[in-house]
C-alpha cells in the first residue's frame, strides 16, 4: 500500500505506538489495582480474550487529539448498526480462524480442502461486507474513514479479485455436488443424483391438515464431529470419483492459493474489539439505568461532573443481579472543581461511600486518557498525565517496616512521580496513627499537593482537612436526615434536608384521586 | 383439523398469561368449590375447567359461541361423552407404545409408524360417529366439528394414510440422496421414493440395483455400526416428519378431549346445582360499554356447593349505575351477594351458564377484587400500607370497561380516613369507566355517595329484621347510620354494650 498518504494504519491510535510498546506496555502504577481498575478491565476483555486487549489499557493517550480519535469511533459505534457490522465482522473473523485451525485436522484431502474453501469464502465475505456496510454508513470518525479508504484499496487490488474469483468457482462447483445412496443389505451404492422426489416432503404435506399450533422439533442431533469415519471416507472417495470437475476446481483453488489473510485485516479485526468490548459493558451500564457519557476533555482544571459512579462497583452490581434478579441500587456523585479548587476533601461517616467516591474519581481520570466514555450524565475533565494513588494499607501487612513508615515511604513516592499535570487519589492515609500524627502529616502531604497544583481527592477521618485552603473543596458522605444511622452514600458540598412522614400515605402509592385518573387515561 | 368448540375459528391457549391478580380473584370469590364441582373428582377434568374459566372471554359474541354448544352439549349428552372417551383412549395409548432405540432416527421412525397405526383405528371410529350424527347438532360449533370430521377422515385419506405407513417400514432398503456439507460431510439428507410412477417401488429399486454408473461400497464386516449411523442420518428427516405427524394427530386428540372435556364439566356443576333446586340460566352478555345490570335470583353457586343446603337469591335492578353499594348489618349476607355478582360475571366470561335465575350485564372486560385480608403478608408493612400497596397493584392492571370488587377495603385505618381514601379512590374508578362494587359498614363512606347526588350509584341494604335477624336479602336502600355490630355482640357476648364502648370513636 503506497502512493496518496494515508491516515494512521491503527484504528485506536492516531500515530501508533512502536510494536514492541504495544506488545509489552510499560507496567501499570499501583492505582490500576487500588482504584479496582483491573477489575473493570477484567470485566471488559471478559469474552474477548483472543484479542489480548489488556495492553491496550495500560497506555493513556497523551494528546486531547489522541482522545478524540477515539471518542469519534465510540460514538460511531455507540448505539448505531456499525456495532451490528463490526460484530458480524469479528464473528466471521473468528470462523475463519476456527476453520483453519480445522482444516489443519482433516485426514482427508478433501476435507482439508473444503474447509480451506470454506474459510476463505468466510473471510472474503467478511471483508467484502465490511467494506460495503462501511460505504453505506455515514461516518465521519477519522479512524473509520482512513481505514475505510485502506479497506477500499484492498479490496480492489488484483490478488484479492482473483481470489475472490477462484473462490467462487469452486464453491459453485462443490455445492452442485449431490448424490444419491441406497442402502440394501451390506451394499451401499453410490450414483449421481437425478432429481427424484423428497418423500419426507411428502409425508408432511399427507399429515399436514392435523397441524396444531406449535409442537416441537423431531430432528434428532446427528453427529457433530467434523471428521469421517472410515465409511464416510469410503462414500467421499467414491463421490470424488463421480464428480471430477468439482474437485478439479476445488485442486485448482487450493494450489492457487495457499496464503489469503491480510496482516492489516487481522490488525483492524484485533483493534476494533477495543472498542466493541467496552461498548458492550457500555450497554449493559445504560440497560440498567446507568448513565453514561463522553467527557469533555481539556487542558483546564475546571472539572464538572455530573452522576458518576464507582464502574467496578457497578459491574460487581450487575453482575450479581444477573443472578439475584433486580440489581442493587447504585449511588451516583457530583462534583465540581473551579477557579482555584483542586483537591476534593472527603469525610464524613464509616461506610458512607467516601472510598468508593475517591475510586470513582480516579477511574473517571483513567477511563478519559484512554478515550473511553465514562460513567455519568456529563463530565467536563482534565486530561492527566498520571493517574496516582495511596490507599491505606490491609491488615496483612508484612511488619518489616513500621506500618506509619510504610504510608510515608509510599506517600513521598506517590509525590515523587505527580507533576502539575497529574491525579492523585488518597485514601485513609495515616490512618494507622494518632489522630495529631495523622493531622500533621497530612496537612504535610496536602501542602505539598497544593503547591504541585494537581488535581485530587483525599479521604480522611481528619475534619479539619476539610477547610485545609483555598484549593480544598470539603464533600461529606451524607446520612439521612430522619434516622442518622441510615447512609445516602451521596456526597455532597451541603447536607440535605430531611423529609416529612404524613398522611399522604395514600398519595406516595398513587391512589389519591387525581393520581388514579391519571393512571387510568394512559 | 382442529375441535374449535371454545372458539369459532381459534384455538384455546391453555398456555397463555392469566390474567393479573386471578389467584387473589378465585380465593376472593371461592372458585375452588365450583371448579371441584365441575372435575366431578377427575383431575384432568377439573384442570381443563380451570384452566378455560380462569381465561376469560371479552367478546358477548364469543359467549354466545360457547353458549350455544354448552346447550348441545346438555341436550346430547351421550354422544359428546362417547367422541371425548375415544380422544381420551387414543390420548391414553399413545403413552402405552414403547419405543426402542427413540435415540437414533430408526427407532424413532418404527414407534412413529406403530403409533399412527394405533390412531388409523380411532380415526376410522371417529368418523363413524360423525356419519351417525350428521344433523342431531344446533350448534354451529358440533356442526362444523361433525362436518370437518367427515371431510377431513374421507374413506380416501384413511387408506393414503395405511399406504404410507407400509412404504415407512423400507422393506426394500433405504433410498436417500445428500450433497455435500461443510468438510465434505454428507448434508441436507432426502428419502426417495420412485421418481417413475409407473414403476412400483420394488420394480424400480431391482432396475437402479443394476445400473452400472453406481459405485458399490460393500460393508467390511464390523462396519455395521457405521452403516447404521449412515442410514440413521439419512432417513431422520423422514422420520422427524413422520414424529411431527404423530404428534399432531395425538395433539388433535388432546384438543378434543380437552374441549370436549370443559362442557362435560359444565355439566357436572350443571347437574349438581339442579339437584340442589337452585335455578341456573345462560346469562345476557352486554356490550361492554352498556350500563344493563339485571338479576333474579342472584345466588353463590360457591357457598351452595359448601353448604349443600339452602340459599337465598337476591334481585338486582341497577341499569345505568356504574356503582353498586352495598351496606347494613354485619353477617348480612353483603359479602356473599358481592361474590355471587363476581361469580356470576365470571361465570358469564367462561361462557358458562350463570347461577341465577336471570343475569344480565356487560362483559367487563377485567374482573379484580381488592377484600380486606386479615394477615399481613409484606414484612415491614403496616396493614395500611398493605392494602395500600395491593390497590395501587390492582389500578395497574385496571382498564376502562373493568370491574373491581370492593370489600371493606381501607378498613384497617379509622373510619374517617379510610372513607376518605376510599371516596376519592371510588368516585376515579367509575369517572375513568370502571365499574365498581362496593361492600362496606363505613356508614361515612356509604353517606359521602348517598349525599353526593351522583344519579350512577345503586345502594343496597342487607336486611335486618325489627328483631334482628338477618334474612340475608339485599333490599334497594340509603345507607342507614347504625351498625348492627351491637347485635352481634349482644348475641355472642350474651350482654349489651357498655356505654363507655357505646361512645366509641367519634364521628
């Protein structure tokens, strides 16, 4: 492929990464693990894992442009029947590759060859409806357009047309094949067929005036195993015999044609699953009521967030749901972060949702950089450098280091790495010390924040932090405001009021009168 | 081919959706009683009726249908009895025929042909029963069942039908032709007949059996378990439509006795409440959008059958109120005439006779009841917020044209609140075109409508005698301020009321 230069040959990368990046990414910061980013990759690629996309996000885009590259591709396949094309795409993919695999099994010559026949015509309907369903979509997402116009180029090309005609020779060939067998006795003959009338056919048209509605499928399972036994062969080999210009045809392709798949279809075919992966996980997230949202990204620290939530959280939800029916409710946040404000302060209660909020707030950064759509009604976002963490260390600690040495070796490493241009999640830090060791030590940690101007959230059970500067924005996990020991697990700048118990009992079940006569004209 | 006795030209669904809220509808209205009645102590029977009445008609042209067969039914008792015992035996022995080897198309084609030998036989009965018959019916549904029996079984057909299952035995060997599937396996298998009609089948297969274009395999010895899964593949086409042809005759057979079986059981609750000396009629279906609402001898075939002994019928002239409300002295009588008005409607939906002398009324088209419970189910909900809960459940199945049974619904909380839940509630039913029947001893419910000046209520009294015996007659009649729990009292505890309990709640 030469001449006119193209766009990128990579559909998830505007300029790709060198090869050997993409095979081996550098190694993932502890927040992929603390901010429960590995489960939600895990979630992902589940059911995808010939496509090993895991490497995929470990490396966040460093450009806006680079986000946009892929947030045009994610929208074109949001919701739209280029998600129908490119999975009937990967599924022929995934045949072909299930048929070679198979071929390579086949005792018989001729097994082996018609399922090499087989394959090939898969993959050439694969990238002939590709193409096509591409030419007829609007799209306007870079990524597709570029590699819409390689497609095009391929298709075109004189090795794939002859391809495609050999191909379609032999098919044609091979399935006019028809013969007939009578089974007598301990002889079995084998002639050409001519046309003589299907009695089950027959059978069915007799009995056809007591059809009842529905009944059920009579056809026993027959074998599925691919290969022949020994009377099957017999039957082939006399088959062969009978019909010598199909398989001639069927000689001729395969001789012609001994490689066929094109390296920059198998690399779309890998890249694309990116994108259909998370979609996937997109669509279940909204079939639940879960909204989710391209972010804005800039260079801005003005952040606006609009019902997010923890994504590992809610895809363990999901998940159990599927088992126990109705999923559990999952608590949405907001935040804002302007002028000056960078750090999100957060205490309040034990078991509030203060860490799940912090986790939330990390994935959210994460899931932007890798261009990704992210849970929420709307986010405005900046576009990190890094996403980092600390979070407060288990019980099953190996004592080598006292655990307050600990936090702090860990706490002046997660700084070391943060720039201005970075996220920096803390949670529960000195959590393991006295509470004027820990307010000391963070106000520490959270000057040296400040002065870096990263952006932040830092949970703690130290109040006073809350109001620590001008850069800190206090968020409590609220409790309802009727009986205190029930959380809301929102957070929230203010408080919320309580509500009143009254006798409007009847009204809260849609049975005043007005509210029936509503009911009752839909 | 099919019975088409509960519907003019559809099948039954045993298999659909009942509607919302049945089982509360058939505890509400003790229906277990009429549909033991009608199995007559057969299982089979006693499901069929249940599973046609609990699956209501809409349409009074769709009750006229039945109607009319039930009449027949009644009218020629013997011969439907004789057709349902035969689909009952031919149901029967299908289940008796063992099949060996059902696992491999062979064994599954060999049961296929010994069943639809066995059904040859009771086609033949069945259409001799016809010929028997031709013209005792009236009704348009035996008629066309009489008529597709004879058209459907022609002497010509019985014979085709003995023909082919000869040829399906393959006393000379299997015929069949494949192409050539994914990996060359053999695939989309036909079985083959002569394609020569002149030519019998055996004369044909002596010629192919020369011809010198076929190349022979001759089976090595040991390779007859490979002949036998060869052959299998072959011929399963053909055998799963014979297997789908079997099914459909024996499916037939069900359809009938199961359609059959429901008027039978209508006969039996028919028998049983004859014998009682209680009247029964086939009622008037109304359009739903008429406001007719007439009865004499309005009775609960379900307390009748409980009881076994006497009932009192009651008489309704309602025509053009949306609302009947029924008041007066406890044990009255109100909640057995509230559930003689649902049973009857649904008698009515199942195109079944009504228990009454006369019964006239629209078809509603959705029948719900919302009764005061006296456990509370839902933990963590008080009995208000329970019967709260299943009344909004109820409005949302509700549809104009419905009819919804009240009974001392709201009664958990103090009277005043409960009348005002209930008023407001009431008067949006019957404004939105359901229609409502309402059983209270809420004196400030009954007085809200009594002084409302709607013209589309209808009230009722249970009557109480000047020395306080009830005689269980509903008398048209305002609702009147004292309860008659004194009464009760004074009859169980023996002693009146104290003053201070006299005094009770205000209002």
């Amino acid at each position: 492929m030469s001449g006119v230069p193209m766009g990128s040959a990579s559909v998830l990368f505007p300029s790709p990464p060198s090869p050997a990046t993409e095979i081996d990414p550098p190694t993932v910061p502890s927040s992929f693990t603390d901010l429960d980013f590995d489960q939600i990759v895990k979630a992902v690629v589940a059911g995808h894992d010939e496509y090993r996309l895991r490497p995929y996000f470990g490396l966040p885009l460093e450009s806006v442009d680079a986000v946009v590259y892929r947030q045009e591709v994610f929208a074109a396949l949001d919701g739209t029947p280029l998600t129908e094309t490119m999975d009937n795409f990967s599924d022929r993919m995934r045949s072909v590759r299930a048929m070679l695999t198979l071929a390579e099994e086949m005792r018989h010559r001729y097994q082996r060859r018609c399922w090499l026949l087989t394959a090939a015509a898969t993959y050439v309907g694969a990238v002939t409806g590709l193409l096509g369903e591409l030419e007829q979509a609007p799209v306007t997402a870079r990524a597709l357009v570029g590699w819409r116009e390689r497609l095009a180029r391929y298709v075109g090309s004189e090795a794939f047309e002859t391809l495609r005609q050999d191909m379609t020779e032999a098919r044609g060939a091979i399935a006019r094949v028809r013969y007939t067998l009578l089974f007598y006795a301990r002889v079995i003959r084998v002639r050409r067929f001519e046309g003589e009338t299907d009695y089950g056919e027959e059978i069915a048209s007799f009995f056809a005036r007591f059809q009842q509605r529905g009944g059920t499928d009579h056809h026993l399972e027959m074998s599925g195993r691919p290969t022949m036994n020994r009377l099957e062969q017999q039957v082939l080999d006399r088959v062969v015999a009978l019909f010598p210009d199909a398989f001639g045809a069927l000689d001729r392709f395969c001789e012609a044609h001994p490689v066929w798949l094109d390296q920059l279809v198998v690399r779309f075919d890998r890249e694309i699953q990116f994108y259909l992966a998370y979609l996937e996980v997109v669509r279940s997230l909204r079939a639940s009521g879960l909204p989710v949202c391209y972010p804005v990204l800039t260079s801005s620290k003005d952040e606006a967030v609009h019902s997010t939530y923890d994504l590992a959280l809610a895809l363990r939800r999901l998940a159990q749901s599927e088992e126990a029916g109705g999923p559990g409710a999952v608590v949405t946040n907001d935040y804002r972060l302007s002028g000056p404000e960078r750090i999100l302060v957060v205490t309040g209660p034990n078991q509030g949702g203060k860490t799940t909020f912090a986790r939330a707030f990390g994935q959210l950064h994460w899931l932007a950089a890798l261009g990704c759509p992210v849970p929420g009604v709307h986010a405005r976002l900046f576009l990190a450098d890094k996403v980092l963490s600390h979070f407060g260390l288990g019980e099953n600690l190996a004592d080598m280091r006292g655990r307050l040495e600990d936090d702090l070796v860990r706490v002046r490493e997660t700084l070391e790495q943060a720039s201005s241009g970075s996220v920096v999640v803390l949670n529960e830090i000195f959590s393991s010390t006295t509470l004027r060791d820990a307010t000391v030590l963070s106000r520490s940690v959270l000057a040296d924040l400040s002065a870096l101007d990263a952006l932040g959230v830092c949970v703690t059970f130290v109040d006073e932090l809350a109001s620590f500067d001008h850069k800190t924005v206090s968020m409590v996990a609220g409790v309802d405001a009727a009986d205190p020991t029930v959380r809301t697990f929102k957070l929230e700048r203010r408080p919320a009021d309580g509500r009143a118990y009254a006798v409007v009992l009847a009204e809260r079940y849609g049975l005043s009168h007005d509210r029936v006569k509503e009911r009752l004209a839909r | 081919m099919k019975p088409h006795l509960l519907f003019a030209d559809d099948d039954f669904r045993p298999e659909d959706p009942l509607p919302p809220g049945t089982e509360t509808l058939g505890e509400d209205l003790g229906l277990a009683a009429l549909l033991d009645a009608m199995g007559g102590g057969d299982g089979h029977l006693r499901a069929v009726a249940t599973a046609v009445t609990l699956h209501p008609l809409t349409e009074p042209s769709a009750i006229t249908y039945r109607q009319a067969v039930l009449s027949d039914c009644l009218d020629h008792r013997e011969v439907v009895e004789q057709i349902h015992e035969l689909a009952e035996a031919a149901v029967a022995e299908e289940k008796k025929v063992w099949g060996v080897f059902t696992n491999v198309p062979s064994g599954r084609l060999h049961r296929a042909v010994g069943v639809l030998a066995l059904f040859t036989a009771h086609l033949h009965r069945l259409r001799a029963i016809a010929d028997a018959n031709t013209g005792r019916f009236s009704s348009e549904g035996l008629r066309q069942l009489v008529a597709t029996l004879q058209s459907e079984l022609s002497d010509e057909y019985l014979e085709g039908m003995e023909r082919h299952l000869q040829l399906l035995r393959f006393r000379s060997g299997v015929l069949s032709s494949a192409g050539l599937g994914l990996g060359a396996k053999a695939g989309d298998w036909r079985v083959h007949l002569s394609t020569q009609p002149a030519i019998n089948w055996w004369q044909r297969l002596r010629l192919w059996w020369r011809r010198s274009d076929a190349l022979r395999i001759v089976v090595r010895p040991g390779d007859d378990d490979l002949v036998a899964e060869l052959r299998g593949q072959a011929i399963n086409e053909v055998a799963a439509a014979l297997s789908e042809a079997m099914e459909h005759v024996l499916s037939f057979f069900s359809s009938l006795r199961f359609e059959l079986g429901f008027y039978l059981a209508a006969a039996n609750l028919h028998d049983r409440l004859v014998g009682l000396g209680q009247p029964t009629c086939l009622p008037t279906p109304a359009p739903g959008t008429s406001t007719v609402l007439q009865a004499r001898d309005l009775y609960d075939p379900g307390l009748l059958l409980r009881s076994g002994g006497t009932v009192v019928g009651n008489d309704l002239d309602a025509d053009g109120t949306s609302l009947v409300l029924v008041t007066g002295a406890n044990q009255g009588g109100k909640s057995t005439f509230l559930r003689a008005m649902g049973v009857a409607q649904v008698m009515m939906r199942a195109g079944l006779f009504a228990a009454a002398r006369s019964f006239s009324a629209p078809v509603a088209r959705g029948v719900f009841t919302h009764y005061e419970r006296e456990e509370t189910s839902k933990a963590g909900l008080g009995k208000l917020e329970e019967e709260l809960a299943r009344m909004s459940q109820v409005v949302d199945w509700l549809t104009p044209g419905s009819l919804v049974l009240l009974n001392e619904s709201f009664s958990s909380t103090n009277e005043a609140e409960g009348a005002a839940i209930a008023s407001g509630l009431i008067e949006a039913l019957v404004e939105s075109g359901v229609r409502v029947a309402c059983v209270t001893h809420s004196f400030e419910l009954a007085d809200h409508f009594a002084r409302s000046g709607r013209d589309d209520v209808a009230f009722l009294r249970a009557e109480r005698r000047e020395d306080g015996t009830r005689t269980y007659r509903m008398l048209p009649g305002a609702p009147a301020p004292t309860s008659h729990g004194e009464d009760l009292y004074r009859r169980i505890f023996g002693r009146a009321l104290a003053d201070d309990a006299r005094r009770g709640p205000p209002g």
